[in-house]
C-alpha cells in the first residue's frame, strides 16, 4: 500500500496499563536514509551504496528506539525461573 504525498504513516501504541491505543504519527526519513528499513549490512546494496553508512545505521537505531516508551528489566539470578516467558507476556 503506497501513501498519497500528503498521508503520514501511523504507529498504533497500546498502554498496558490502560489497555487504550493510540495512533501516533511517524516522522519523515531523514534525508540520509534510504527509506528500505534495515542496517546498511543486510542491505544488498551496499557495495554500490553512497549514504553515510554511519550516519545512516544511527538514524535507524535511533528512529526504533523512539518508538519505546519503557525498557524493563527482567532478572534473576538462577536459571529456570521463567525470565524468557515474563519477557514475552510483557511485550505483547
């Protein structure tokens, strides 16, 4: 599905907490970005690539990372405790 000049796509974020959703807009890539999603080494590309290769896989940690509200740590200190399902059931 490609957008009209005009559209912005969305992000749907669910409070936990709450249980809303909300739609919040997605910026614009930067002018950098090659607008294909992924770190320039997975990228086919690559060897004819003329983009800032660092600045490109800055832009693209830092454009996921804005999308996370709250980074929980789940620990212990023994195995077999059930650190792996906490950790599923808290990000769905």
């Amino acid at each position: 599905m490609k957008l009209g000049a005009h559209e912005q796509p969305l992000v749907f974020v669910k409070d936990l907490l709450s249980g809303t959703v909300q739609a919040e807009a997605v910026s614009p890539p930067a002018a950098d970005d090659c607008g294909r999603g992924h770190a320039c080494n997975f990228c086919p590309e690559e060897t004819r690539c003329r983009l800032d290769k660092p600045a490109h896989n800055k832009n693209l940690i830092e454009s996921r990372l804005s999308c996370l509200r709250s980074i929980v740590l789940v620990l212990a200190n023994k195995g077999g405790v059930g650190k792996s399902t906490v950790s599923a059931n808290l990000a769905t």
